[in-house]
C-alpha cells in the first residue's frame, strides 16, 4: 500500500489508490482504518485482495441536532436521485454512468447503511430504484 517494498501503511494518513472509485483517496474514518489495517495485514501474508483495497467510505456525524450519513463517494457523480423525503428524512443517491457510487442522508436511520453493499458493488441504478419502496417504508417513523 505504499511505494516501498515491504512497507503497508492503513488509516488517517494513508493515500491510497481505491478501485471502486479509480483514484486515490484519503479517508479520515475509524471504520475504514479498521478494514485498510486488515487489508494493510493481509498483504505482506499473500492474502490479500491483489486487485487492491475497494471499499466504500463511510461517516456519520451529528451537528447540531441533525444526524448525516454517507457512504460512497460523491466524486466524479452526473445523477442524482432522490430517494426518500419525508419531514426532516431525506435519502438521496449519487451516480456516475449509471451506476450508483453515494447514499447520503439526513435522519434517515439505517437506511443509509443498508445501500452500503449496492454502493460497494456499484449496482444500476435501476437494481436502486427497486429497492426504492423498502427503504421508504424504513425511514417512516
């Protein structure tokens, strides 16, 4: 994971390519530093990934009474859908060719994370949209 034989580096200070995403990207999560070390571990053992560290990243944060969540990157997006508005919940999705890359919410509960696998696996929008209706019916208080 860096340019030294021999040499992982995970977490914070790692800038790391991600091919989810087809770049290099830095991620200031403990999530992510948690999965980058298993990864980062694994590598100089021979079972790691050799196509590289994908993941999707994710945050969550509360400000002034408002809890957001995201996970994805918004990098790069040409479509944006929403998904959920309901009051205060909103759900949208961010994507790019088609292919969804972000779910980003506010109040929205564990709906955001239940995109995380769709965003892992960049998956039509249209396999989105089908599950649409069952995210809807999460969020409702």
């Amino acid at each position: 994971m860096t340019g030294a034989a021999g040499v992982v580096a995970a977490g914070d200070a790692a800038n790391w390519y991600n091919p989810l995403y087809e770049r290099f990207m830095r991620v200031e999560h403990w999530t992510n530093a948690i999965e980058q070390g298993t990864y980062a571990a694994r590598r100089p053992l021979g079972t790691h990934d050799p196509d590289g560290f994908a993941s999707a990243p994710y945050f969550w944060s509360d400000q002034y009474g408002m809890l957001l969540q995201s996970v994805g990157s918004t990098a790069g997006y040409d479509e944006i859908e929403i998904l959920v508005r309901d009051g205060e919940k909103l759900l949208v999705a961010y994507a790019r060719h088609g292919r969804l890359i972000c779910v980003a919410g506010l109040h929205a509960g564990t709906a955001v994370m239940s995109y995380r696998c769709l965003v892992s696996a960049q998956a039509t929008m249209d396999t989105v949209r089908a599950k649409e209706h069952e995210t809807a019916e999460a969020v409702r208080p």
